[in-house]
C-alpha cells in the first residue's frame, strides 16, 4: 500500500481535556478514552494538528478499521 492511499485513511480524533483535567482522546481500535500520552507514543500516531481559531486539537491517527484489530496489528 502507498504512502498516499494510507494516508487517506487517516482518522482525525479530537484531544479533549484543560490544564485541570487530562488530555485524553478518544481510541477508535480500543473503542474507549486513552490518554494523550498514549496515543503519542502509538505505532498509529502521525501527527497533532491545531484549528486556526486555537480551540481544538485533533491527533492524526492511521488507523485503518475493524480488519486491523482482527489480524491482531
């Protein structure tokens, strides 16, 4: 598979929390939150984007749906 037509399939996932609680994101694969820290250090994990506005931060993640979790990557 190429570069292009994996990136294609990346998932944009918004990074929740303040500086009085957690940064956690919501995990697709684990299909619950995970913190920040987790997600950064995830074999899935390209990149961290933030909205021009400054309100959001969305994590750049590869993966790519059920058929992954099913062969165990």
């Amino acid at each position: 598979m190429s570069d292009e037509t994996k990136h294609d399939r990346t998932v944009w996932l918004e990074v929740v929390g303040d500086g009085e609680a957690p940064h956690v994101v919501h995990c697709p694969r684990k299909e619950r939150d995970v913190p920040l820290s987790e997600c950064l250090g995830c074999k899935r994990y390209r990149s961290l984007a933030l909205v021009p506005a400054g309100n959001h931060v969305y994590l750049d993640c590869d993966w790519v749906g059920a058929d992954e979790v099913r062969s165990g990557e």
